[in-house]
C-alpha cells in the first residue's frame, strides 16, 4: 500500500475513496449489530397466543368428555368455550352464563405454560374409535381438534 504526502506538510494520508469504504463497512457492522440485538428483542416481546389439546378422554357412554387444554403461547388466553362436534351434531359449551363447562382443574384465565381440566357433556353419543372435532375457544384464539374416541 503506498501513502502520499499532503501538502507539503509530511503527513501520511489514505486515499479518500479507502476512507470512504471504511467508514462504510464499519457503518454496516454497526447496522448488524443493532438489527440482530433489537430483532431478538421485539420477537421476544410479540404476542403469540397459541392452545392446545394436551389430552382427551371420553367415557364408555361416548357422551362425558375430559379435556386437558394447555396455553403454549406466551400471552395470557382465557377460556371462552369449546364446540364438540360429531358427524351432524354440534354442543356449544361457553364459560358464559349458564356456564355448561364444568372446570375440574385449573382456571378460565390461562397463563402462559399453564393448562386446565374441563369436563363437558354432549347430548349425543360419540361412538367408540369414532373422530369428532374439539374447537377450543379463547379470548384470542380459536383452534380445532380431530380426536378418535
């Protein structure tokens, strides 16, 4: 790399156009640093409600069902109801009054991580080795279930 004089001074100088790229690369690398710091951070911070149907059981009469509901989202979600539903035939169960979920285990305001234990009753039986749909409702999500009996 060969330096050049500047006005007669004795100074050693680098050329502006490398000046120029240095200050861009370092620039960039500053841009990264702060891109990737920051994005892990609003990522984190996003909400995300998510449930799922961790278990189910059903009784020999196919119409008393035992629902484990778990929140893996990282947001509170409270229950709201679920919807069984078998071929034709549909049950609304809401928390609402007349609340017809029975909570066995658990409470309706889900925190992250945290499950409960409903128990529903169908007015319909669900035959054995049969599948029917769960859709767990919640204040900001709704998600349905295929489930063999």
């Amino acid at each position: 790399m060969k330096f050049k004089h500047t006005r007669g001074r004795g100074r050693v100088a680098i050329s502006p156009f490398l000046a120029t790229v240095i200050l861009v690369v370092i620039t960039l690398m500053l841009g990264g640093i702060l891109y990737t710091s920051f994005r892990q951070m609003v990522v984190a911070q996003l909400k995300n409600p998510s449930v799922t149907l961790v278990a189910t059981n059903v009784s020999p009469d196919g119409e008393t069902m035992t629902l484990d509901v778990k929140n893996d989202g990282n947001v509170p979600v409270v229950l709201v109801g679920m919807d069984v539903s078998y071929g034709t035939f549909t049950n609304h169960f809401r928390q609402t009054a007349p609340a017809n979920i029975t909570l066995i285990s658990g409470v309706a305001n889900i925190q992250p991580g945290d499950s409960v234990t409903a128990k529903v009753k169908t007015n319909f039986p669900v035959p054995g080795f049969a599948t029917f749909t769960v859709t767990v409702i919640g204040d900001q999500v709704a998600k349905a279930f295929n489930i063999q009996a």
